[in-house]
C-alpha cells in the first residue's frame, strides 16, 4: 500500500471517529461529553481507581483528569473513597447515578452505531469487524 493511501485512511477514520463523536453529543441530553463517559466507563469495568492511573491508562494528563473528576463528582456521577488507614489514598468510584448515565450513554451510542453502519452490506460488515478485529490484535505487537 502507498504511503498516500495509508494517510487517506488515517484521515477518513479520523473524520468518522470525530463525525460519530459530534453526533453522539448533539443527541446525548446530559451536557456531559464524551471523556467523563469513557472515566465512567473504565471506573465501572475495573472498580475504584487513583485518578493517577486512570490518567495514565485513558491517557490524560493529571490536570485534565482532576477537571473530569471534580466535574463527575459535581454532578453526583462519581465519588472520591478515602482508605481510613491511609487518608492519602484516595480512589475514584462511579456512583448509582454515574452507572445510570452511562448505561443511558451507551444505548445512545449503540442507537447511532446502528444508524451509522445501516448502510452497509451483511458481508461489508464482516469485512469491516475482520479488520477491526486484526487491527485490536496488531495493538499487542505494538508493545
């Protein structure tokens, strides 16, 4: 493959990554966004975390993770858990709340995923999830 042709497929991922964003937040009723979604989303998936490794793995920088932590914990959507024995430790936990607007979150973008990829044939989107799935898997080489 070209060296163009690899650039024109970075660029057309990147619009419809970016488009699909857009879209999700014009239709998302919560003025929340989609970076305290995906907080939520990794806070529910692996429990209450240091807001210094979520960081790290959502690949945030510390200040931009203490704005969607103090943001989610405004808005009732998360909580700070103190360790008694230890009062420095602090996690992030997502709350009652925080689950609801993520699941809420999630039906949203799986109703526009489907609206989005409508246009494509049965053995389009088998091609389309070979490559995805090639593409996660190649993630491991990187390494």
């Amino acid at each position: 493959m070209e060296k163009t042709d690899i650039f024109k497929l970075i660029h057309a991922a990147e619009l419809f990554t970016n488009e699909a964003i857009i879209r999700w937040m014009k239709s998302f009723p919560h003025n929340i966004g989609i970076s305290p979604i995906i907080v939520l989303s990794e806070l529910k998936h692996k429990g209450p975390q240091k807001q210094t490794v979520l960081a790290k793995k959502l690949g945030y920088t510390p200040g931009a993770m203490t704005n969607i932590a103090n943001r989610l914990i405004k808005l009732g959507l998360a909580e700070r858990k103190y360790n008694e024995n230890d009062r420095r430790n602090v996690l992030l936990a997502v709350t009652d709340q925080g689950l609801t607007i993520l699941r809420e979150a999630q039906l949203k973008g799986q109703e526009l995923r489907a609206k989005m990829f409508q246009v494509l044939s049965e053995e389009e989107i088998q091609q389309y999830l070979a490559i995805q799935e090639k593409l996660i898997k190649n993630f491991e080489n990187l390494d």
